[in-house]
C-alpha cells in the first residue's frame, strides 16, 4: 500500500515553502561556488593617480574609504584597489596598466587625470575589453569616439562648457583682448577658448604655453622670460589661465606679482583645476593670486551623505598625510568616491547574471557626492554647475553660480522647474574686489606712459585739407596737426576720464594699407577721416562715426539762355525795356524773365549715363572710392581719373578732363560750400559706414573715445565744428558775386537812371540859358528907358526871372483856352501870335 501525502489544506502551504526555502539556499550556494570558482570574488581595480600631488592624495583616501564601506557590507564581492606608484614619466600610465590588466587580472581600471593619459590606456582597455572610467575628457568630444574606444567612460565634461563660462565672464566685463596661459598640448581647449570669446566679441591677443614643471630645471626663470615676451608684446592685461597643475600656478602667480602684473589695471581667471583646490593652498600662495577671478564645480555640502563622508574623510586623510594643513575634501576626491560606488553598484547588478561589467556601468543612475550619476553615449549626461569665486587674501569670496543654460545667478534652482531668486546672463551680480585691491572693473590693459605712449597715424596726404592737415618744419623737425578730425580729437581727450599719451605720426600712405598698419600693430590707432567700413572690421576697430558718409556725384552745370556781358547790350536792352514798358505792358512778364535768375541745367543726370558714353570721372585714388566704383558700379578703370586734391576737381571740370566727380558726402559739402556756382551734387543713395577713428582690434579705448564721441554729438560740439571747419558760408557768398546768375536789382537799371538824369538835367540848364538871355534882353531895355539902376540883389533879379516865366505860362494859358472856346472849323487853322508882355519895374 502506497502512502500519498495528506489532504490535509494546511499542510500543502507548508510543503511548497519547503520547496522554495530549499531552492533559494540551492541557488545562493551554486552563485557562490561559480563566484569562488571563476575567482572574481575579489574585484581587482586599478587606479591610475598621482598619489604625491593634492589632487592624487585627496583620491587614494576617498577611493579606500568607499572600497571600506562597499567590502563591509558585501559578502559576495571584495573590491581591491591598487594605485600606481608614484613618478614622473607620462608614459608610465599606460605601461603600468598593460601590466595590471596581463598580470594582475585588473577587471575596471579608474584614473587619469589628463586626457593623453586616459586616451592611451582607453586604447588597452578596447584591446583588452576591461572598463575604463577616466576623470578627463578631451577638450571637443569627437563624434566617433564611442566606435574607437567603446571601453572608455568618461566621469567629467568635455571642455565647451568652461570655455563658455569664461567667456561669459570675458563679456559680462567688457574685456576685448585677453591672454592665454596654458600648458602645453592643451591645444583643443584652446581652439575652443578662441571660438567662444570670437561668439562675444573678444579675440586672443597672445598665448603663453608653459611646459610641465618636471620639464623645467628652473621653472621661476623660464616663467619670467616668458611675461617678460607678454609685457613687450601685448597691451592686454586680461590673463586666462587653461588647466594647469597647481605647482605650475603658484610659480606663474608668484612671478607675475613679482612683476606688477596682478596688480592695478589687471584681471586674472584662474581654471577649476586650481580653484577646486584653494582650500588646500597655503596662504601665502593665495596671496599672490589675490583679486583673481576662479570657477570652482560646484557640488552640494548639505546632504547627510557628505557630511558623513566628510567626518570620515578628514579623520582618514589627517592620520596619513599628518603634514598636509588642510584636510577638508574637495571636488576631485567626491569624484574618486563616486567612481567607486559606480563599479560597486554595477558588481552587485551582476550578481549570479552573465551581463558585461561595462553595460552595468553605463547604466548607473544615482546622485553621488558630486552630483548626479548618468552616463549617456558613455559621457556624464548632466551639464555642470558651477560657482564663480574671487580670491581674497586668505581665502575666497563666492559670487554666482553659472549654469550653461542661465549664466549667471546668484542662487540655483530650489527643485525641477523652478525659477532661481536673481538671474542675469550679463554680469555676476557679486561684488569683485580685484588684483591691488581695485573696487572698480580694471580697463584689462597696459596703462600707456610718457615713456611709452601710444602711437597714432596722421593721414600725411588727404584730398580734403580741412579734415586733416599736417604742416611739417624743417628747422624743428616738428610737426603741426590742424583739421576737423584732429580737433574731434582734441576735444575726446578729456572725456576718458584718464591720461592718454599719445604722440602723432604723420604717415603718407593710402587708408588700406593704414589699416594694414594697425592690424599688424606698427601704430595703435589712426585719427583722420577713415571710412568705416564692414571689411575693414574684420582686422581693426572703430569708434561711433562722428560723421555721416555716403557716395555723391557732382557735375557741373550749363546755363539755358545767353548771358549778358557787353555793356552796350545792356543799354540796348534797357532802352528797349523802357520802350516796350511803354507801347505794351503785356511785355513785361517775359522780359522780366530774361533778366531774373538764369536758369542752371547739369549736364549729367545719372550713373548709367556716364557708362553707357564712357565719359571720364573723378575721385580720390587713396580712398576705397576707386575700388567701389570698380567692382560695385562697373566703370572701366581706364574711364576712372585719380584727383589729387580738392583743388583739381574744379580744374579738371574746365578743362574737361572728368564729366562727373565721385566724392563721400563729408568732401561733397566741403566742395560745394566752396564751389558752389555752376555745379550740382546728388543725393548719395550709397551709404556707409561714417568717418571714425581706427584703433587695433579689442582696444578698450576705442569704446571709451566712442563715449566721448556720442557726448560730443549730444552736446552739439561736432556740429559746432562742422560750422568752423565744413560749412565755408563766406567763400561761397563771395563766390556768389559772380555774374552767371544774376538776379534783378535796382541796380539793373542804372543805365536807364543815368539817361533819365542826363536828359533832365540838360533840359533845365537849357531852359535856364535861354530864360537868362531872354530876362537880360528886357533889362537893357529897360535901362536904356530909365537909365541904369543901381546896384540890385540877386533876389530881386531872380524873382523878375521867375515872375516873367509865370506871365509867359499864364499866357499861353489863356492863348489856349480862347482857341478851345472858337468854333471848330475843319478845313481853317486858326493862329495867334503870342501876346506882347511889358515888364514894368517894380
């Protein structure tokens, strides 16, 4: 008889978590015997440091401490970790895990500080197949690079974001030039520094590569020859430290400062490789960087995680660096422990699985003590944060946050989604105390000195004197510099606020290769009437335009109707007129015509008129004019005539040389305030960018004489001198005497006043003849009757004169009347003698 088991209900639970408990002990015991078997309880990792450096020294112990705490609570895998030991050689790295992985059996390799390094032992882990997780990144992270080292996981961020971050604080700051410092082979973060200062209107004026220090026998004195090249060769005083080792920093800042150049006008940005690590510097160290400028990564203190392993970091780290002063970890070893938890986290998704070590990397996701944990195309996927700190004798100061999403801000996020309390992408909003204890933003740039002024290009030769005018004594071997640009000039200077040196140099050259002469910096700027231009940008800088510009043509003009210069015709004219006001009044609108203003014609009317006749033009041969007509225009270059000087024009005008000049506006209204009969100027329908003055790219003070500039257009002192030195009114009014284009005066008619007077002149005195002769002719009658009289006065002779002339007309008076009264007979004529008048005497 068989013996099944019991119906009983309760017990069939009983049996199946018998099954169960017994399966899972089965289980557990087969993962450990395969993880005793296969040998990989003990994972061994390699850690590639420099342990005699802070930065190596700050990893071994966050590295130990994380492996402590992983190996106490795992009781299925141990973590190992060996480091390699210390040296100098750069291609120890790569040696040292070649034998870690043949010979030791390393399963994860961790470290590499440098990209070359972590490149090199990426290339053995591809071989290989082992894991490699570096903390460096290449500066731009190459498209292709998981395909080439698909081993290779990367804990840090390439280099797009600090260069951003430092441009950003370039601009917020209005620096136009800076210098890079950098070791040498960081070639890629330099490329991508230049690109991004070019996206905010800044450029490199010079970059210093320093060698590593184990390079330098001497490394004080080689650091000096080389600012010595930078103080000879730049006037930028904005300094940009790249990634550098510590020690190489602390000899750059302590030479520099030995050579006044963290001290006045001077800006200093240190890189996160340095700033991460202040707290460790020694003070005196830090008082050679004081007013410097750092961007430190950014990571949380307020966790009860980082405060755990801090407690714990600080105890570890005193006991075996007993002679290093601080203890405090920083960054680098928050990175160390997280790489750690990484490989831990991943070995214990492995367990009793056949998963790749890799793919359990890659697919990490936590919040470590330096940030978050993701990893997407084997690159951390959360962009940085960082902080914005400023040096102080002793420490450092924070001052904003930067995010590459908002620049920056005084606070971060609170959670996801929400907004920061402040943020302002345009400057930092702390307070900078910068290098010699400088309240102020510092100009970033070589203040100029007696002994070494700035110099300036004159024009020696322009077309337009009253802009600028060099005159230039022999005996004194001195120059004089008179114009409306040099008075411009002049007159900015003492709104900048600072002395500027400056010494003139008159320069004979044409205005393209003056622009060649500051890009390659034998001058600093140039004052004169310079067009600004959008190719010329592209070397040099300009201020605001003081002065309007634009292409006008001028042609002269031809009178419609013939001019009057004879005198005689004018008399015949004259004559005529009176005649013709006299028979017929109609006349005298058409007349008037004839003699008012002459009407003026040009000759010419438009471009396309001169091209399609092939008629010669004018224009200045130094300026870009000849260019533009030749390439925008089209004019044929044998058709174009080169003109000195403003004085040519109008003699090549007459002697029919041009048909046509091509003048900027500026020159136009000179001209025409001068030559302002028979000539005729068109609105210019080409404009430009205005006459300014020209200084090398990123100079600071062309923004500050472009502030001068606009206070003088606002004040009204440009137009002022637009008056004194453009707008000749005297010279075109005595111009304007001339007879080309008179107009109807009084004095038109001076021949007509001259007859008039003449006839009626000559009238009385022939009346006044003939009444003399007649009154004499009665007097000697009268004393031949009653004897002479005795002497009388002129009165009484005069009035017999007068009352015989009255009798006369009363007289004829009276003939007149008595011969209307007669009866009108048509075929008589009636005469009358004239009535016979005796004289009595009175």
């Amino acid at each position: 008889k068989m013996n099944f088991p019991s119906k009983n209900p309760l017990a069939l639970p009983t049996i199946w978590l018998s099954y169960f408990l017994l399966l899972s002990f089965v289980l557990i015991t087969c993962c450990q015997v395969e993880a005793t078997d296969g040998d990989s309880k003990v994972i061994s990792v390699g850690a590639i440091i420099d342990v005699n450096s802070r930065i190596g020294k700050e990893q071994l112990v966050a590295m130990e401490l994380a492996a402590q705490s992983y190996n106490t609570t795992s009781n299925t895998y141990k973590l190992l970790l060996q480091f390699q030991l210390p040296t100098k050689d750069p291609f120890i790295p790569t040696s040292f895990a070649r034998r870690m992985i043949k010979t030791q059996k390393m399963q994860v390799i961790i470290g590499m500080q440098k990209w070359t390094e972590a490149a090199s032992v990426a290339e053995l882990g591809r071989k290989s197949q082992v894991p490699v997780i570096s903390f460096a990144a290449p500066s731009i992270s190459p498209s292709l690079m998981p395909i080439r080292w698909p081993s290779l996981v990367r804990m840090a961020h390439n280099g797009t974001a600090y260069a951003k971050c430092v441009a950003d604080m370039v601009h917020a700051f209005s620096w136009q030039r800076v210098v890079v410092i950098y070791e040498d082979g960081d070639y890629e973060m330099l490329a991508l520094l230049s690109e991004t200062l070019q996206d905010v209107g800044s450029q490199i004026e010079y970059r210093l590569a320093l060698p590593s220090p184990p390079y330098l026998s001497n490394p004080r004195e080689f650091i000096r020859q080389e600012l010595l090249k930078v103080t000879e060769n730049t006037q930028s005083r904005v300094f940009i430290v790249l990634q550098s080792s510590l020690e190489m920093v602390i000899h750059l800042f302590r030479e520099a400062s030995e050579m006044g150049l963290v001290d006045g006008e001077s800006a200093w940005i240190i890189p996160e490789s340095t700033t991460n690590l202040l707290d460790s510097v020694n003070k005196s160290a830090i008082s050679y960087m004081q007013g410097a400028l750092g961007i430190k990564t950014y990571y949380s203190e307020r966790s009860s995680e980082y405060q755990n392993f801090e407690a714990r970091f600080r105890k570890s780290f005193r006991a075996r660096y007993p002679e290093e002063d601080n203890s405090n970890p920083g960054f680098y070893a928050l990175q160390a422990h997280d790489s750690i938890k990484i490989v831990a986290q991943a070995i214990d998704r492995m367990a009793c699985g056949r998963k790749s070590l890799l793919r359990e990397i890659l697919s990490s996701n936590f919040v470590g003590l330096s940030g978050e944990i993701r990893f997407e195309e084997a690159q951390l996927l959360q962009n940085p944060t960082f902080m914005i700190v400023n040096v102080d004798t002793k420490s450092y100061r924070e001052l904003d946050f930067w995010t590459p999403e908002g620049g920056f801000m005084s606070s971060l996020p609170t959670g996801q989604g929400s907004e920061s309390v402040s943020r302002n992408t345009q400057s930092l909003s702390g307070i900078v105390i910068w290098p010699g204890k400088l309240s102020r933003i510092p100009k970033g740039w070589n203040l100029l000195t007696k002994q070494k002024p700035m110099r300036i290009a004159v024009p020696g030769r322009t077309s337009f004197s009253k802009f600028v005018k060099v005159d230039h004594d022999k005996l004194t071997n001195s120059s004089k510099y008179t114009g409306f640009c040099i008075e411009i000039f002049e007159k900015a200077l003492p709104l900048l606020g600072y002395d500027l040196p400056y010494d003139f140099h008159p320069v004979n050259a044409t205005y393209p290769d003056l622009v060649q002469l500051v890009y390659n910096k034998t001058y600093d700027a140039v004052v004169g009437d310079v067009t600004i231009l959008e190719e010329r940008l592209q070397y040099v800088d300009f201020t605001v335009p003081y002065a309007e510009s634009g292409l006008s043509m001028i042609v002269t003009e031809n009178v419609a109707g013939e001019k009057i210069y004879s005198d005689l015709t004018r008399v015949v004219m004259v004559s005529w007129l009176f005649l013709v006001l006299i028979l017929n009044s109609s006349y005298t609108a058409s007349l008037s015509s004839m003699l008012t203003v002459q009407r003026l014609r040009p000759n010419v009317t438009d471009i396309e008129f001169l091209k399609k006749n092939n008629m010669k033009i004018g224009c200045d041969g130094d300026s870009f004019v000849k260019a533009y007509l030749e390439e925008v225009e089209d004019f044929k270059p044998e058709n174009i005539v080169h003109i000195n000087n403003e004085y040519s024009y109008d003699g090549a005008f007459k002697n029919n040389s041009i048909a046509a000049a091509f003048l900027e506006l500026p020159y136009e209204k000179v001209y025409m305030s001068k030559y302002c009969k028979g000539y005729s100027a068109f609105v210019p329908t080409t404009k430009f960018g205005g006459l300014g003055f020209m200084f090398q790219k990123g100079s600071p003070v062309a923004r500050d004489f472009s502030r001068a500039i606009l206070r003088l257009l606002e004040q009204g002192d440009i137009k002022k001198l637009e008056d004194k030195w453009l707008n000749s009114a005297d010279e075109c009014s005595n111009n304007s005497t001339s007879e080309s284009s008179e107009s109807l005066r009084l004095g038109s008619f001076w021949v007509l006043y001259v007859i008039s007077g003449a006839t009626s002149t000559i009238c009385f005195l022939l009346y006044t003849i003939q009444s003399r002769n007649s009154s004499h002719t009665s007097q000697d009658e009268a004393e031949e009757r009653n004897g002479n009289l005795s002497d009388e006065s002129r009165w009484k002779r005069m009035f017999v004169i007068a009352r015989q002339i009255y009798t006369r007309k009363h007289a004829s008076l009276t003939h007149d009347h008595q011969q209307a009264m007669a009866p009108q007979l048509p075929d008589i004529i009636m005469v009358s003698s004239t009535p016979t008048v005796t004289i009595q005497n009175c």
